[in-house]
C-alpha cells in the first residue's frame, strides 16, 4: 500500500494505485493525484469526476464510459456528438480508468483501455 500525504492528512492507496478509502477523497486529493500524473484539471475534467462520484455513491458501481459520455459528452466536445476518444482525449492515462483513480473510486470497474 502506497501513502501520499495531502494537506496534513495520509492517504492511502491499493498498489494499482486507486484509493483504499472512498471517503477519504477530496478536490486537493484529486488535484495532488493529478499533478502526480501531468495532468491539469478543468472545469471539463471536474464534470466528469463529480458525476462519476455521485453515480458510485448511488449505485456502488462507476459508470461506464458509455455512461459518462452521455451525461457529460456535451461538456466533453462543446457538442452533443461525443465518442470514447474524447473521453480518453481529456484522461490521456487510460482514459476512463484514469477518471475512476481521480474520482476516488477505491478500484476501478472501467472496462476500457
């Protein structure tokens, strides 16, 4: 188990990477995750992390990408017309898996590359 300290605070991760504890998230963990990996979130990215939070907190299960696509595709590309490769385009580090480990799923369930 790998421990990362943010604001004071240890938090710890499984060895894939992916946070032990749902509950220990928060944006300065997201963030600190996310400079770790070279990558700069934007307001794109945060959509896409707040409705994979509140779909794992109602259904114990992250979306699929399909999922995410068709709540936050306009958000995405500007455009309803949205595919996998815009997903991945904004999560460059195995797309939809990169989005669940920044989201603070303690594991991903994501079955794309």
């Amino acid at each position: 188990m790998t421990t990362m300290q943010v604001n004071g605070a240890d938090i710890d991760f499984n060895p894939d990477g992916f946070l032990s504890d749902f509950h220990s998230w928060s944006r300065d963990v997201a963030m600190a995750m996310a400079e770790e990996q070279g990558l700069e979130l934007t307001d794109c990215h945060w959509d896409v992390i707040s409705f994979m939070r509140d779909f794992f907190g109602d259904f114990e299960t992250p979306p699929s990408p399909k999922q995410i696509i068709a709540a936050c595709g306009e958000k995405i590309t500007g455009s309803a017309k949205c595919r996998q490769k815009d997903l991945k385009a904004i999560f460059p580090n195995r797309a939809c898996k990169q989005a669940c480990q920044l989201a603070g799923l303690p594991r991903h369930y994501c079955h794309s590359p």
